[in-house]
C-alpha cells in the first residue's frame, strides 16, 4: 500500500476553486501548464532566506554568513535562469539584513522542514482515517523556519514575499500556517507551538536602509545560539523556569513590527485553534479522497488561473480535451535532490544513504 499524500498545496485548491484541483492534483489529472513560468525571485529569497536562519551558523559572524546567503541567491536564480535580476535579489537581501538585525527576536531551530501528520478519522479521532484500499491519509507540508524566542516558545515562522503587506486579518485566518503548527506538533511530539510567526519581505517600491549610525551598529542577537534557550539543539528540549517565569500574561494576541522592507507578525495561536485543524483537514479529507462533486467556484482568483481556457470551454458546453492535450502536459516526478534543512540517513554503520 502507498500513503495517500495531501500536501498543502493541494488542500488549497481544493477549498479554492475543485474544478482547478481536479486538473492539478497528482490523485487526479495531474496537469501542468506547459508554458506557465514561475516568478524566480520569491523562491531564490526563501532560499536565500534559510541560509540566513542556518541554525548551524546563527553565532557566527555577519562577515562570514552573509557572503553565504548571497551565495544561494545566486544559485538559486542562475538554476532558474534568471540572472538579469540578480542585482535587484542581492540589494533586497542587504536591505533586510539591515533591518532584521533590529527586529529578530528568536533563533532559529529548523529550516525548510518538510513535516507530516496521520490525518484522524472524524467518526473516531484517535485513528488514522484510511482511503477505500486501506492506504492511510497523510498531510504533508513545508515549513519554512521553526524558531524558538528568549522565553522557550516554539513558533512556526512563514515567510511571505509580496508586493504589498497583506491584510492583518488574512494573516490571522491564515489555515496553512496553523495547520503546520498541528503538523508539526505531531510529527514532534512533546512540543508546543506558541503560535506563528508571518515575515513578510515588500519587494516593490524603493529599498529604505537604516541610517549610517544606525547601520554601523550591529546590535547582538536577542537569542543566541550558544545559550540554553537559544537554537534548538535538540527537540523538544528543556525549557527553563527563569524562561518561563519571562512569559507573564500575554494580552496582545496579535503584535506587528515594521522595519523598512520587513514587517513581523506575531500571532499567538489557541491550543484549540492549533489542535482542532486537524479535524477540518479530515473533513476535507473524506471528501477529497471519496466522490467529490467537481464544479469551478468563479471569483477574482480565476483572472490568473493557468486552466482558464478549457475551464471556460466547459462552462459554454464546449470540449475542452482539444485544449488541454494541446497546451497542458502532466506533472513530471520531482528529482529528490539535496537542499540545505533537509533531514537525511545518518552515516554510522547500518544506515541507509540517501536517494539522491
């Protein structure tokens, strides 16, 4: 038997709009638009981004990692073919260097972590719910840093590369980020997720920097990696009294910073809001793994939707087959290639090495 594997992604364009799921999902069509190009520069920053949050060499010196970070932008962009904006990539990595030294209030513990979760059955949540073969239901998805802050909370930190700061409240309904709370509490288990974290890093408009003075001064990270609280060496770990005693009663649910080109979001999440998303995921899982009814749901998303065309072919009584042999192809595997967080064999005796 395989698992049968929800990502994220797939959860989305299920709730979105089923007759676009029903083209994309790998348990469906499985369908790829053949000429659809993806904008390179918000994944070169994620990538970019997660040397940045390395746990490994959060201690070490601003000289020595940043070459780094610029480093995988670089790569990431020339893979994409998109060098023509290295510059533009390069100066926004200085501008949100010079304004996340004021503003990071944790430190890092895992980056690029690809989780995953045994989805319950609703008619009895303490087992797996299992598809029509047996197979059981898994939810899978990536979180982008997990990081730990000077009072030994957990947060799950999402990092958002927009064009303009998105509505406070968007964030606070933000079901992908809490589920990945749920999703990593259960692939973890014994630790608690105090709530998320949104970064969001505005690539239009002109890049502000601090000013010289300000710039010259580097202050010291609020959470270091050498100290017992800091980086997470091990999950979960020990979690100090003096740091728990710091806590206090947190009455702002929500807090925002704004510093240049970033602004952080802290949003503390209800251990009823985390835990009970795994339960609206069965609910949609039953469906997506039974006989769902396809219909297209039309609003403002379908002006950028690949499946426009034959979407709109169906809708007038048209086949839309022609359309879809001649402009879509399906899905090819994607090649399980290294990347920097991920959790491979170890290399004692006995161990597997990994497929790459």
């Amino acid at each position: 038997m395989v698992d049968y594997r929800i990502t994220a992604q797939e959860r989305a364009r299920f709730k979105r709009c089923r007759r676009q799921w029903d083209f994309t999902s790998p348990h469906r069509r499985n369908l790829r638009s053949s000429g659809a190009v993806e904008p390179a520069l918000p994944d070169a920053l994620k990538d970019a981004l997660a040397v940045y949050y390395y746990p490994g060499t959060w201690d070490w010196q601003h000289e020595v990692t940043q070459p780094l970070v610029h480093k995988a932008l670089e790569r990431s962009l020339t893979d994409a073919g998109a060098t023509e904006i290295l510059d533009r990539g390069a100066a926004l990595l200085d501008c949100y260097d010079a304004w996340a030294t004021s503003i990071d209030d944790f430190a890092p513990v895992k980056i690029n972590l690809d989780t995953e979760a045994l989805v319950p059955d609703p008619d009895d949540p303490e087992c797996g719910l299992l598809v029509h073969d047996g197979s059981p239901v898994i939810y899978t998805c990536r979180i982008d840093l997990v990081a730990i802050d000077v009072a030994d909370e957990y947060w799950v930190v999402c990092h958002h590369i927009v064009d303009e700061w998105q509505d406070i409240d968007r964030l606070d309904r933000d079901e992908q980020a809490v589920t990945a709370c749920w999703a990593f509490e259960h692939d973890y288990i014994g630790v608690q997720i105090a709530g998320t974290i949104h970064n969001e890093v505005r690539i239009a408009g002109p890049l502000k920097f601090p000013s010289a003075a300000s710039a010259l001064k580097r202050t010291p990270k609020a959470v270091a990696q050498h100290e017992p609280s800091g980086g997470g060496r091990s999950l979960p770990q020990h979690q100090r009294v003096s740091a728990q005693a710091s806590r206090g009663n947190t009455t702002n649910r929500i807090e925002q910073r704004t510093a240049g080109a970033l602004r952080r979001t802290r949003i503390r999440r209800s251990r009823h809001e985390i835990t009970s998303s795994g339960m609206v995921i069965a609910a949609e899982a039953v469906d997506m793994t039974g006989w769902p009814a396809i219909y297209p749901t039309f609003a403002a998303h379908c002006r950028d939707c690949e499946f426009r065309a034959p979407c709109s072919a169906i809708s007038e009584g048209s086949d839309a087959e022609p359309l879809l042999q001649a402009d879509f192809r399906r899905a090819p595997d994607k090649l399980s290639k290294p990347r920097l967080g991920q959790s491979t064999w170890g290399f004692g005796r006995g161990a597997a090495p990994p497929r790459w």
